[in-house]
C-alpha cells in the first residue's frame, strides 16, 4: 500500500486549488508526481466560498468543499496501487484562506 505524505496532500491540493479556479462546480481530475509514483485524483465537487473583506481588498476563499464522488487511484510504472487517500486531508488543505 502507498501511504500518501503530507507534501503529496499539499501538492494534490494546490493542483486542484488551480483547476477549480473560481468555479462553484469541479469535475475533472489532477495528478501529482511523487518519485516513480503518480498520485491521480478523480473527483466531483461542489465548491463553497466565503468573502474575506480586509484593509488590502476583497477576497473569494475556498471555505469549503462537498465531494458528490472522487476516486484516487495510484500507479508505480504500469502498476496500480492501492493507497490510503483520505479525502478530508484533501477538503481541510483545500479550505484555508
């Protein structure tokens, strides 16, 4: 089994911070390359935001996300395998402002 470490989570993370852009709705799929190993996500999500108003300006902010499905699938060379993805490591990275 391919325990997924923290930097993978930060990677997987910021890669789909960057596809969902300013999106309430993603379905698609990011991929980070760890070594020889390639940790793919699939997902269907629906995206919450919350406005942050301070001194400098206006922000949008992720404050949350809502899995409807998402997958994550791992490949070393040609093999699959199986991981330990907990998507809740992907959602709590995902919502800080």
């Amino acid at each position: 089994m391919y325990i997924i470490a923290s930097e993978v989570y930060d990677r997987l993370a910021e890669c789909l911070r960057d596809a969902i852009g300013g999106s309430s709705y993603f379905s698609g799929s990011v991929a980070v390359i760890d070594g020889d190993t390639e940790c793919r996500l699939t997902a269907s999500l629906i995206v919450y935001r919350e406005r942050i108003v301070s001194p400098e300006g206006t922000a949008e902010c992720i404050s949350d996300i809502v899995p409807v499905w998402w997958e994550s699938r791992t490949t070393c060379g040609a093999e699959e395998m199986l991981d330990d993805c907990d998507f809740a490591e992907i959602r709590r990275r995902l919502a800080e402002c």
